[in-house]
C-alpha cells in the first residue's frame, strides 16, 4: 500500500485540470426541440432536415411526443425543413447555435 500513497493526489490533479479544461475548439453543436401543429400539439412521424448550402447537414424523425435531435452540427445558418413524405409543411432558417429549444409549429 506505501507504494500507492503518491498516486492519490496525482489522480485529484488530472481530474481537476479535465474538469477545469475549457471544451475543444472543434466541439460541434446540436438543435433539439419540438414540432407542434398550428393548435399546439404534438406532431409525430414527421422528418426535421437541416441543409447548409445545397446540403443536408441532418435529420432527425419525430418522436410520439413531436421532439427531434440533431448533432454533429457547425456552427452557422441552416434551413429548417419539416418534412412527411416529399411533402415540405415547414421551411424556416435558425442560426446554431441557438440557446435552448427550437421549437417548430406548423401553420
């Protein structure tokens, strides 16, 4: 065990500088949020697709509760479509990041 006595505050330095280290330059930002009907309800089954440019960037299926997630994203402006089918119900644009949800309510 005497051998062992050093190692403790060697760990409680590492994991204080991992903690204290501020994130990586290349972490990549997400867009999570709801899609809802023009009455405020949940809208599942429907496709949220994000395109940069002439590019899909993501995509994400809504869930029974109408929540999508999104990651691996950079940071800028995209198009936000919600799709069912070929059929385009929403377009709107959204900067990422953005502060919390990004919530979508069709007409």
């Amino acid at each position: 065990m005497r051998h062992t006595k050093g190692l403790v505050p060697c760990l409680v330095l590492v994991l204080a500088a991992a903690i204290a280290a501020p994130p990586p330059a290349h972490a990549q930002d997400f867009l999570t949020g709801a899609v809802r009907s023009a009455s405020g309800q949940a809208v599942p089954s429907v496709w949220v697709v994000l395109i940069q440019g002439a590019t899909e960037q993501g995509r994400s299926l809504t869930g029974d509760d109408g929540k999508y997630y999104i990651g691996g994203l950079k940071s800028g402006d995209y198009v936000v479509q919600v799709k069912r089918g070929d059929a385009v119900l929403l377009r709107s644009t959204v900067h990422v990041p953005v502060s919390g949800n990004y919530d979508l309510r069709l007409p």
